[in-house]
C-alpha cells in the first residue's frame, strides 16, 4: 500500500510516519510537507520520503497522490491563536488545502483518506463529555477551519462516494512536538520548560482541563483504519474520555520529576475553551482493540525525550 501523510514532517505526521515503517501492508510512505511548522529531522530513520510542496498547490499535490491508496490528511495551519493572529491564513492552508486534498483523493481513483479535524470543533457548547451528535460551536478561526476539514471531507464521501474518515483529534502531546515557539502545546512548553528549570506559564487559574491523548494511541488507531480501510459518514472522536486540569498535569509532572516546579500565571487566552473531554462510544465501535497508553506512561516517555533532545 502507497500513503501519503500531509503534514507528514509535523509532530502527528512523523509520529505516523515510524509506525508506518514496521506495518507489514505498508510499502511506501511519502511525507508531504512545506515544513512551514514541521521539520525535515523529524522524518530521520522512519524509512518514508519528504517531498516539500504545500497543499495549497494543486499539480504538486496530484504528483505526489498519483496511485496512493490513502491518504492521511494532516497537514494544516495548527493553533487557535495562530488562527486569530492571521485568520485568512488558516482558512487556506486548513479549508482550501482540505478540498484540494479531497479532489486529489478522487483523482487518484478515489484513494482512502483520514484527516485530522479538532476538538475545537465544539467550542463554546458547554456539554461534557463532547459526543459527536452536540452542536458545533467554534469560538476561533481554526475551529471554523477545522469543521470546514471535516464537512468537506464528509460531503466528499456522500457526494462522491470517497472511502474516508475524520477525527476529532483532542490534546494530542508526546515525542516531536515542538516546544520553543510561541504557539507551542500545553504538554511540551511544560516540560521544556521544567527541564530547563523555569517557570511554567499558566494562563488563567489552570483549571481548565483537556482530555490528553498520547501520540501513539493516535498511531495506532490511524494504523488500524489503513489497515481495514475504515469509513464512516459521520465525525469520529479520537480520545477515551480522560479529563484532567492543567494544575494536575503540573502535579503529575512533579511527582514524575521528583521536585517541585516554578509556576506562572498570565492571562487567559481568546478562543481557548474551558473544558475539554471526549466521548469514545464511535470510536469504540469503530476500533474496538486500542487500548489507549495512559497519561503518565505517555509523559514520562515525553519527558524522556525531550531530556535526550533538549540536552
Ligand atoms: N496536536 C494536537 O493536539 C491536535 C489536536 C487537534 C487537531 N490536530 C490536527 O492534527 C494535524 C497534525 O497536527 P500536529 O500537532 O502534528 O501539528 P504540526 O504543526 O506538527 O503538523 C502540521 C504539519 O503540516 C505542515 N503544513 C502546514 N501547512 C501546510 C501546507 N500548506 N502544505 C503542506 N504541509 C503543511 C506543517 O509544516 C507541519 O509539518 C493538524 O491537522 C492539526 O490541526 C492536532
């Protein structure tokens, strides 16, 4: 099987890119990237080929997607205040770049495609646990974006009978995920900034919780839909329904850590939600034999390596 991972020199991307190595029905794996927030060394000793272009250009596309069997859609603009800061931007790179993906899916003779829309989706709608079937309610550019990744994928599928399948992914956090940036994750500006011994930024009173899910769970339930060519017509959360504040994930790093940690609090950032926590049941019944690796396995393998990397 020929894939093709967008965004395949990102965190997610590179994450999939080694897992796809070793899968005995893989045989080649193209990572498709601009590198604009992914990088080349990311991809060192995972087997699959960069090739640099942006999905904003259509012949590059269609070259690289040419005989593909799937397609893993990842790549996009990522960040809420990324999107607020240039909103025109996101929608580019996160709606546009999504249907040129879905037109090259169906020139390539309708190639099964997975993407990666976002629990951002839901927004401003209060519920918990977030199922699929709530309101969508985006309180940010990307969260628009996202649910424009999602409906076009989805109305691809009916329209044009295109095999897919669109996560919602949650807080997604592990090895490769970039730190030292201003628009860096929750997980990694925490543990980059703990191993460096300085303050970990909070913004608000840190109450806010997310369901974390860590980077190979994702993999291997992406592996799996490769696998058995998984589709489905409606948005699938990818998380298993954990729900913990920022405050804990702080205290759970101190115990993995063995001291106490320095903390900041600053202001609360627009766009952010509250809370954050999945309903699994459609995932489950999609895959019903991942077993999620839980948060603090998943971050003391996040702490290990940024400890290897970050020196
Ligand atoms: N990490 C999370 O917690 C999370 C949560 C929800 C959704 N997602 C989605 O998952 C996907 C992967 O996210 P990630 O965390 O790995 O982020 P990332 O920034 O590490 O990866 C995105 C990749 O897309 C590439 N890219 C950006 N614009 C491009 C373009 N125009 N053409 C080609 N490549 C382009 C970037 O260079 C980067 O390598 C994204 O679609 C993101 O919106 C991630």
């Amino acid at each position: 099987m020929k894939v093709v991972i967008t965004g395949g020199a990102g965190f997610i991307g590179a994450n999939l890119a080694s897992r796809l190595e070793s899968e005995p029905g893989i045989d080649e794996v193209i990572a498709f990237d601009d590198l604009s927030s992914g990088c080349r060394e990311n991809l060192d000793g995972t087997g699959a080929t960069l090739v640099e272009g942006t999905i904003l250009d259509v012949d590059a596309l269609g070259d690289v997607t040419t005989g593909a069997d799937a397609i893993v859609h990842l790549g996009a603009r990522p960040s809420v205040p990324r999107s607020i800061k240039d909103p025109v931007a996101s929608h580019n790179a996160n709606a546009t770049g999504t249907m040129n993906v879905l037109e090259a899916a169906r020139r390539s003779g309708n190639a099964h495609v997975i993407v990666a829309s976002s629990s951002s989706v839901y927004g401003a709608n209060p519920t918990l646990p977030k199922h699929e079937g709530l309101a969508t309610r985006p309180m940010s550019p990307y969260a628009a974006s996202k649910l424009a990744t999602e409906s076009y994928t989805l109305a691809w599928q009916a329209a044009y009978d295109l095999p897919a399948l669109a996560f919602r992914f949650f807080n997604v956090f592990g090895p490769l995920q970039a730190a030292g940036h201003a628009y860096a994750a929750v997980i990694p500006a925490f543990v980059s900034a703990a191993l460096a011994d300085e303050p970990l930024q909070v913004h608000g009173n840190g109450t806010q919780s997310r369901d974390f899910t860590y980077v190979d769970t994702v993999c291997s339930v992406i592996t799996d839909a490769l696998n058995r060519r998984v589709s489905d017509p409606e948005p699938v959360n990818l998380a298993f329904g954990s729900r913990t504040n920022l405050l804990e994930v702080i205290a759970l790093l101190e115990e993995l850590l063995g001291r106490e940690l320095k903390i900041e609090h600053t202001e609360s950032r627009p766009g952010d939600v509250p809370h954050s926590q999945a309903a699994n049941d459609r995932l489950m019944a999609l895959f019903p034999d991942v077993e999620p690796v839980d948060l603090r396995t998943g971050l003391s393998t996040t702490i290990e390596w940024f400890r290897a990397t970050q020196g």
